[in-house]
C-alpha cells in the first residue's frame, strides 16, 4: 500500500502523527542532510506502523520534504494504523 509522507528534519524528537493535507506527519530528529532524514523517516513509519524497515521502501521525493512510500502488509491493519497516526 503507498502512503504520503510529509517530512519534518529537525524536531527535537521523532513522532509520527497528524497530518499535512492528506499527508502523514513524520518529526524527525536527523537533519535534512545526506538523506539522513529521509532514512530516519522510513525507520520512524516502519515502527509506527509495526512493520520491518525493509518492508517500507520509498517511492519518490528522495530530496523532497514530501515523498510517497511503499508499505508491505496486511492492507487492513496498515489503514487501522495509519487512521490512528492521522488522528482520524
């Protein structure tokens, strides 16, 4: 299942939760420097979601603050998590 990702470097602690339009909110603590990010967002959706990090793989925004990733899994539970993250 893919799912938008709207990505915040910097924060002073990683969270994901809340959305940005339809986007899914992920805080990250790594800054936006050598795709550090980008990694550390992928390890953060990977654990929100309760899934390994190798069954989350990044579909496009590698540079982009705003990316879309693949999630392997039960498409049922995912979208039960990811209504919970949303706050929905």
């Amino acid at each position: 299942m893919r799912v938008a990702i709207r990505v915040r470097p910097g924060a002073t602690r990683t969270r994901v939760g809340g959305t940005y339009g339809t986007a899914l909110v992920v805080k990250v603590a790594a800054r936006a420097v050598g795709g550090k990010a980008t990694e550390a967002a992928l390890a953060a959706v990977a654990a929100a979601l309760g899934v390994r990090r190798r069954e989350i793989r990044l579909v496009s925004g590698a540079m982009s603050r705003d990316k879309v990733v693949e999630v392997d899994g039960d498409v049922a539970e995912l979208t039960r998590r990811i209504d919970e993250l949303r706050g929905s």
